[in-house]
C-alpha cells in the first residue's frame, strides 16, 4: 500500500467526519459553443479510458496582483526587489486542506490511492477512469468531436462538482476545453485546436507581406516606403551601445516548424549590421525544438526570420539574443509547454498542462520527441518577446486566468513579457468577428480581442507606421497598412488599477460611440494595448530574398530590444532589470515618454473600430518608446 505524506492524512481524517456525501453538485464549468472548425461527431465509448486531471487551487494566488504591484510600482519600497523561483513556488503551494478535499471525494466515489495520485509537487491530482466512471464523477455526458483537418477531440458540454470540493478545483480536464495546442500569432484557428497549433502557417498572429523588393532604400528619407534599422533607431532615439551583455539577456520565442535560416540572417546582416554575419541566436530547445529546414518559405521562415534579424541587430552584436524553440514537427508545442520550461513550477501549476490541448512528451504519435517534457530546464531571460496569440474567446475563463497568473509569476521574477496585440483590429484571428451566440463569423459585429493581449500582467504591443509621405522625424500613425493594430477592452480580465487613471480619461474624453454589445462598455475590463511600435513595411530577408513585412510580429521584438537596452543601463550600475513595466510606465512619474499616437485607427467587425487620440487608447496604447527619455526616467528608480 502506497503511503501518503503526513498533511495528506490529516487532512483525510479531519474531512472524514464530516458527512460529505450529501454535498450538492453545482455546475462547475460550462462552454457556450462549439469553437470554429469543429462539429459534434459521436457519443464516447463508456469503456474507453480518459486521465482525468483536477487543477488544484493555488494559495494566496487571489493577492498575486498585489505581491506584483510590490515590486513593479515605482513609488513602493520593494520596487525592483524581485523574488526567487523557490519563493514564488513557496507562496502558492496548494494547501493541504485542498488536497486532502479532493482526495477524500475521490476515495468517497471508488478512486482509492492506487488510482488517485498526487504529483510531486502536489500541484494536481490525476484519476485514470474510464469515460463512465468519469460521466458519474462529474455529473456530465463525453462526446468526441472532429475537426475540419479530421482530428479528433474529446469533451462535455459542462460538468459538476460537489459544493464542498469547488472551492479547491480551479479546473478539471479533459472537460470543455478546445484550446491548448498553439496557434501562430494573431490569425485564423488552429488544425490542432487553438493551444499547439501556434507555429503552423496562416495560424493565430503571424507576419504579412507585399511580395519580394526588387531593391532596397537604406535611408531616412525612404522610411514611409522600407523600414530599416536606421529608421527604427531615429524614430526611437536608440543610440546606446551595451555595458553589461554578460549580465543581460533577451529572449525570442518560436515555435515549430517556423524557424530562422542562417543564411537569411547573413544575408540582412551583411546589409545592415556587418559585425553579425555569421552570428547564431543561442537556441534553448524546448520539447524537441529545432530549426526545421525541411520546409521553407515565407510561411515558415517569415516570423522566425523577422523576430531576429531586428532583435539582433538592435541590441548590437554585443548583447547575445536567445531563441526559445518550442516543439517537436509532430506535436508542436503551446504557450504553456514553454511556460513549462522556463519555470518546473508551472508543469503542476494549477493542474499542470491540458493533454487535450498542450503538446504532451515523450511524443505519443511516434517520429517526434521521445525526450521528457521540459520541466525547468530553461532559464528565463530579462525580457521575452512573443509575437504568437490566441482569440481571447478560443479559451475558457479558467485556462486563460491559470496562464495569466504565471505572467505574474515570471513578473514577479523580474521579467518582462511582452505580446503582440494581433494584425486585425478591434477582430480576431482571420479577421473573425463574434456573434450574439458566441461563435465566431467574418460577418460578426462582436469585438474579438487576443489572448495573452487581454492579461494585466503582461504588455500587449500594438503597432504604428511611418505615414505615407512622412518621415521619421514626424509623428507615426496606428499601421493602416495590410494589418491593423490589434486593441480593445477584454472579456475575461478586469482593470488594473495601475491603468484606470489612463484608460478611464479615454473613456470620459473619447467615449466610443457602438453599441453597449459589440464591445465591452462596461468601464471595468482590461484594456489594451499598453505601447507600441512600427510594424508596416520592414525590410526581412526571407528564404533568399528581401520582402516587405507587416505585423505587430515587427513591433514586439523590437520593443523588447528597446527594453533590452535600457535593463543594460540599469545592470551597468548596480540596479535590477525592469521586470513587469506596466505599473511604472502608466504611472505619472513617466508621462511625456511615450511618443503619443494620435491618428489612424483599427478597424474590423464591419466598424471603424477605435481611434488613435491623444494620451492611452485602444489602438496604440501609451505610444511609441521614446529610448532616452525611457532610459533616464528607468535609472532614477531604485
């Protein structure tokens, strides 16, 4: 007999007297609708058997916001005083209450300890019972649907649990969840449901392009035309060079099968950063990731080629760039299967990963990855730039807030996250627009803002331009070319305190005149963008030729670099990195140093979407960086 740890059983013997048979079931969580691309095929084999996994509540993990608001404000004492992985960890343990609960209601219903196991770090319980002994559990019926592409997925519409165990499950899987495996960037839905097709082309946010450039206009006065890295560094004012590269680090996250060409790297540098040819990113392989060279071309090699021909050249050949390759060609890999690896917390976190929705490994298909799953076998660095994201809507409330959550964890950690906030305006993915049922139509009214665009403790990146017949020495535009500014107020998130003064002066002065439901007019949600940066017409070389690309994919890592430079500054003299940027940046003690957007807008969902205005909106957040402003306000903080 298998012996459970002290805590476990005194838990068990103080719920054993309590007559818990008789709680009432409550409907725990329940989807609205079928996601996009997929149908109800057939009621699940009674006999089959599913792994039931039930997400155990995290301590503390309602104060996460305010222990992150500690360090990142300027004005409080503990700003920049960035806790450890192993306080981090020690702050949200579930409690031995919650795992007992579970564990007695398990037992109570036929799982004994030889079925019912607790993970070693006691962040999720896992039941391998089969589809009846599941319905009976959770009160629910399983059925399994098809995709589009003809993959299949098993889920329930709903399902319940006891009252007395609710308060100690955030989640149970597999449930109503459509939504862990990635899709790449800010596009259309994903062939292996929304989480781990991220990286697969014409999936989630993902780069635009005009066609190959017969030739190239390095110069200022060409920046409406071809943006270049002169054009970047005079718009923001970046002229640094690194002091502290040994201390500092900047990430770039991809995932397969986009990846980078050396020869496409070679080929910018030799034109614009001579002292980078030849030179790699340092890539840290994620679940059997690599730079896949069996399928190239702008689908495969635009997003990779672009984050780090810019990023590079940037922070200067001084400052070494990591590249965060995730997923194996067979199952590729989600924003969770990376958050795994740079903190081993996070594979329990809360349940740990969805195997119906996040790249599981060793590879179960065969011909990918036999390795195990990477549990905190990757450092994170300073500031990661992700150009990848989802619907907001693709996902349910709980899986968003578990994700979120370890943002705020990484923020607390000292490292700032950043998001591309979409290509298609106030619309989704594709352009998709919501309906009144919560589906998803190109011919939606509903507003459709990203996800992790959405979370507060992230900073969502919208995008500018250079307008046409403008130069960089007047003011940018919100990108009216090819793409959009992704923008908007959330669905799922409230306001953070740290941007209501901004946000609510938007809503007084510059109300948007739509209807109360098509967008969230409630005055209370998160919103975003939080800054922005240029993303129309940059110069990439792609598989052996230079195209012109557009996206919010050019204007987070770029911003990242920006970021990148001022941690440098700061690590120069002593000081800790920026860590979580957004209590600090709308904070009064840095206005005036953003360049504010105040034209163009976002259109999509048949509207003209938002507009760019004077101080914060929904289209370019704050602005543009403006480096040296940014650089001496950050080495004034402590």
């Amino acid at each position: 007999m298998r012996l459970l740890p002290s805590f476990v059983v005194l838990a068990l013997a103080l719920l054993a007297s309590a007559d818990l048979f008789l709680s009432p079931y409550r409907v725990h969580e329940r989807r609205g609708h079928i996601p996009a691309g997929w149908s109800y095929n057939r009621k699940h084999d009674n006999a089959a058997v599913i792994p039931l996994r039930f997400a155990l509540k995290q301590s503390n993990i309602d104060a996460i916001g305010d222990y992150l608001m500690e360090v990142s404000q300027p004005e409080s004492a503990g700003y920049g005083k960035h806790w450890t992985a192993g306080e981090v960890f020690r702050k949200f343990s579930p409690s031995a209450e919650s795992i007992g609960a579970v564990l007695t209601w398990l037992e109570e219903n036929g799982f004994d300890s030889s079925r019912a196991k607790l993970t070693r770090n006691r962040g999720w319980i896992e039941v391998q019972a089969t589809v009846e002994e599941a319905e009976r559990l959770l009160q629910t019926e399983y059925h399994v649907y098809g995709h589009e592409t003809g993959q299949e997925h098993v889920a329930c519409d709903s399902y319940h649990l006891p009252e007395h165990v609710q308060s100690h499950v955030d989640f149970v899987t597999p449930t109503v969840h459509f939504d862990a495996k990635i899709s790449k960037r800010s596009g259309s839905g994903s062939p292996d449901g929304t989480g781990r097709s991220v990286g697969q082309p014409g999936h989630g946010v993902y780069p635009k392009t005009t066609g190959e450039i017969q030739s190239l206009l390095n110069q200022l006065e060409a920046c409406d035309k071809q943006i270049t890295p002169i054009c970047l560094r005079a718009l923001y004012g970046l002229v640094y060079e690194p002091l502290a590269a040994n201390k500092n680090s900047y990430g770039i996250v991809e995932y397969t099968p986009q990846a980078y060409l050396q020869t496409d790297l070679d080929m910018f540098h030799s034109n614009f950063s001579q002292g980078l040819v030849g030179v790699a990113p340092t890539m840290v392989s994620i679940d059997g990731g690599y730079a896949q060279t069996q399928y190239t071309g702008f689908a495969y090699n635009g997003e990779s080629d672009l984050d780090l021909e810019y990023a590079m050249n940037l922070v200067t050949a001084a400052q070494p760039i990591t590249l965060y390759q995730a997923g194996d060609m067979v199952e590729g890999a989600s924003f969770n299967n990376f958050l795994d690896a740079i903190d081993g917390t996070y594979c329990t976190f809360e349940g740990g990963d969805d195997p119906t929705q996040d790249a599981i490994y060793p590879d179960p298909y065969g011909g990918g990855y036999q390795g195990p799953e990477d549990c905190g076998t990757a450092k994170p660095t300073n500031v990661i730039s992700t150009s990848y994201a989802y619907n907001e809507a693709d996902l349910t409330p709980f899986y968003t807030a578990r994700q979120c959550a370890e943002y705020a964890k990484l923020g607390l950690m000292g490292v700032t996250v950043l998001y591309s906030s979409g290509d298609y305006g106030v619309a989704g993915n594709g352009g998709y627009c919501l309906t009144p049922n919560g589906t998803y139509s190109l011919n939606g009214m509903i507003f459709n803002p990203s996800f992790p665009g959405t979370c507060p403790y992230i900073t969502s990146v919208g995008a500018t331009q250079v307008n046409p017949n403008s130069t960089v020495y007047e003011p940018e535009g919100a990108c009216e070319q090819v793409i959009y500014s992704g923008g908007g107020f959330s669905n799922y998130f409230a306001m953070p305190d740290y941007q209501k003064t901004a946000v609510e002066y938007y809503l007084k002065n510059y109300y948007p005149q739509y209807p109360a439901n098509i967008w969230n007019a409630s005055g209370t949600s998160r919103a975003f963008p939080d800054i922005a940066a240029n993303g129309a017409n940059y110069v990439v070389a792609i598989d052996g030729a230079f195209y012109l690309v557009y996206g919010t994919s050019c204007s987070s890592p770029v911003s990242g670099a920006i970021l990148t430079m001022v941690n440098d500054a700061r690590l120069a003299v002593g000081k800790s990195p920026i860590g979580f940027i957004n209590p600090t940046i709308y904070s009064p003690s840095f206005a005036g140093a953003f360049n504010d957007i105040t034209m163009g807008g976002n259109q999509g969902c048949g509207t003209a979407g938002y507009t760019a205005v004077p101080g914060w909106d929904p289209v370019t957040g704050l602005g543009t960086p403006n480096f040296p402003k940014l650089l001496a306000k950050w080495l004034l903080l402590p």
